[in-house]
C-alpha cells in the first residue's frame, strides 16, 4: 500500500523528521536550526547524526532542572 505513512524510529530520527515531529506534538514550531543550536550545545546525538527523541527529552528535562 503506497497510501502508507512511513513508520518513523523515534530513537533515530533525521533531524527534518525531529522537528516535524515536535512542531506537530507540541504548542511551538520547532526549527532544524533550533535542534542544531541544542546539538551545538550539548544536546546528544547518535552515531550517524540521528537524534533519539526520548534522550533528546531528556536533555531538555535536565537542563531545565539545572536552571539552564
């Protein structure tokens, strides 16, 4: 069925499909550039550049608990 949403890994998403998938579950458009700054300033990424949402999340927890 060529009608089929391709299945995303949410622990490997590119970073297009990152922000795609942030902009449409939360309250706020989320930008590749956004994700590249969090990169840029620690946040984790896989090997090949994937990031993994639930490790992305929790970054993003962490760093709020640290007053970042």
């Amino acid at each position: 069925m060529s009608d089929e949403m391709p299945r995303l890994n949410p622990a490997a998403l590119t970073l297009e499909q990152a922000a795609q998938v942030l902009s449409t579950a939360g309250r706020t458009n989320v930008s590749v550039e956004m994700l590249q700054a969090d990169i840029a300033a620690g946040a984790p990424t896989n090997a090949d550049g994937t990031l993994n949402l639930v490790f992305y999340a929790a970054w993003l927890v962490k760093g709020r608990s640290n007053g970042d």
